[in-house]
C-alpha cells in the first residue's frame, strides 16, 4: 500500500486500485474531497489495507473487486467501519455469490469504475471531471456505455482519446511507481491534462517504444491450444501481451504467463476476444480452485494464479472448458 499524503484530521480517505480506472477513480474521489489522503491498494491486500482507515469519519474504496475467498471477512470488516464512520464502496467487478448487499455498496457491471464513482459523488464534483471520467472508461474498455457515449459529445473525441491513451500508456510503464501515481492523483483531480502532468509523456513514450519490441516476441514465441493461446514469460506488460497472444494465437483467449519464484507460480493476465461466448470470470472462479489456485475478474478480461505443477493441467481444462461454453453459448443461440 502506498500513500499520497498524510493529513492530521483524518477527515476522508480514499482507497483505490493502481490501474488506469482506479487512478482516474481516486483522482475523481480526490476532486470531491480535496483534503483527502489517498491509498493504493489491491483486493488480496484491501483487509490488511482497512487497518490505516480507523480514525477516519469519511472512507471511500473504488475499483477493488471483492474476492471471493475473502469476502465474508471483508464485508464483516467493512460493516464495522460504516458503523463508526461514512463508508463508500464503488466497484464494477463481478461480485462473488456469497456476497451480500450492504447500503454503502455502490456496485453496476455496466460500467467502469470511475463513471460509477462520477456518479456517486456527482453532487460534489465540476461537470468537467467527466472528462477523467471518461479516461477511465477508456482505459478499462467501458468506453461504450450510454453515459460515456453521452459525455463524449461535448468534447473532442479526438483529443480525448489522445489523452487518454498517453495516460494509460504511462500508467502500464510505470507499473508499481507508486510515487509516480500519486503525483498523478492531485493535478488529475484538479482536471489538468495528462500531457501537462510531470514524466506522463515521457513515461508513454518509453512504453510505447517497449510495447513494440513485446509484440514482436509474442508474435514469435505465442503457442496455441484448440481455444486459447499463450506465452510465457513475455518479460513485458502481461495485459498487453495476452491481446497480442490471442491476436497472434488466432484464437479467442490470450494468456500471458509470469513465473514468480516466491510463490513458486504463474501469475496470469488474460483477455478475450469474444467475450459474448466466453466469459473468463466465470470460468477462471470454477476451474483455478481445482488446481490450487484463484483467478476472476471481468468476462473479457481477468487475472490467475496457478501453482507451478498444475500450470499446463490448468491450461488444458481451460482450453476445454472454453471450447464446451463456446458450444452451448452457440446451440442456445440457434434455439
């Protein structure tokens, strides 16, 4: 967990994802509580995280999914912060079975995670920071919600597109730089663009010139099974390397795969191409508890973790599962 800036009222914080949405999301959160510390963390380190926020009369978490080993512990710990204080809760990931609703729970699928947080706080916010908004549906592919599809007639689309791609391109660059990203969060939520913000431009360049040299090795060194397509170790941003492996695979799931030595297991990044048929959360939260491990996220595009051992079974039952949901998303369009 990394902080932005430390105030003695304790009056807001903001806990918020370290991704392009759950940047754009805190810097929203930020605008409407300019006084606020804010916090990146994660969903498997969101509990340990909840400890910083005693003291606190107003808390706000976005962009943290919930997960689902976790979840009953999370909520019973987020019940005891909105006992003692204003808790704000806004995410988008699908949430786990077990999960209950809750009042402080602000939760839709449809969209991203800082439209969402837009909306909630919207009372509180300048109409123009809509704009960092939108940012953040780009970045999270929610770009084509009706919200979103709104607001971008009143800018130039271009432009914004501009923007927004040089701020996701830095923000993947920067990967854990958290010192970065919090230098971010203040001029974000003053609606300053990406390109006048410090090293943004710089930091989207350099990714950009790395982004190149990845898709080159995926290119050469993806492998394929019937329905998905892989690679290992592409040494590089593993969500961009799962698009270029299902791209280069010719198949509609892209994996990509980084051993970690401490865990002695792959950490996965995967994305799909067709996700009408084939909806990774799904998926991944059935099969990965079989071998050991855990793994959700959105339909078209989610995370794992796979002990080393099982790593090729895991990826043959995937492959096979995707081939069986592909079948009946098919025959029960046929009907």
């Amino acid at each position: 967990m990394t902080k932005s800036r430390k105030h003695e009222d304790k009056s807001t914080l903001i806990l918020t994802h370290g991704d392009s949405d759950g940047v754009c999301a805190g810097a929203i959160a930020k605008s409407a509580y300019p006084e606020a510390d804010v916090y990146f963390t994660s969903p498997v380190g969101v509990i340990d995280d909840l400890n910083i926020a005693d003291g606190y009369r107003n808390v706000i978490i976005s962009d943290i999914a919930i997960d689902e080993k976790h979840c009953m512990d999370l909520f019973k710990r987020l019940d005891e912060i909105a006992s003692v204080a204003d808790l704000t809760y806004i995410d988008h990931h699908p949430l786990p079975d077990r999960c209950v609703t809750a009042n402080w729970l602000h939760h839709d699928r449809g969209i991203c995670a800082s439209e969402l947080t837009y909306k909630v706080l919207e009372d509180r916010l300048s109409r123009d920071m809509r704009r960092v908004a939108i940012y953040g549906a780009i970045g999270d592919y929610y770009d084509s919600s009706p919200s979103v599809k709104e607001w971008l007639r009143d800018w130039d689309k271009r432009s914004l597109f501009f923007q927004a791609g040089t701020l996701i391109q830095a923000l993947i660059y920067s990967g854990r730089n958290y010192d970065f990203k919090r230098k971010l969060i203040v001029p974000l939520s003053h609606d300053k663009i990406p390109t006048e913000i410090p090293n943004v431009l710089k930091y989207a360049k350099e990714g950009a010139s790395l982004e190149e040299k990845l898709r080159i090795h995926v290119k050469h060194e993806v492998k394929a099974l019937n329905n998905l397509a892989y690679v290992v170790d592409p040494n590089g941003y593993m969500s961009k390397s799962a698009i270029y492996a299902a791209s280069y695979g010719q198949r509609d799931v892209g994996i990509s795969a980084e051993f970690r030595h401490k865990r002695n297991a792959y950490d996965m990044s995967l994305r799909s191409r067709n996700s009408e048929s084939v909806d990774l959360n799904l998926l991944l939260r059935r099969i990965a508890p079989l071998f050991g491990g855990s793994g959700g996220g959105h339909a078209a595009a989610a995370g794992a973790r796979i002990p080393k051992d099982s790593f090729n079974a895991f990826l043959r039952e995937l492959d096979k599962a995707i081939g069986v949901q592909k079948h009946r998303v098919a025959k029960f369009n046929e009907i």
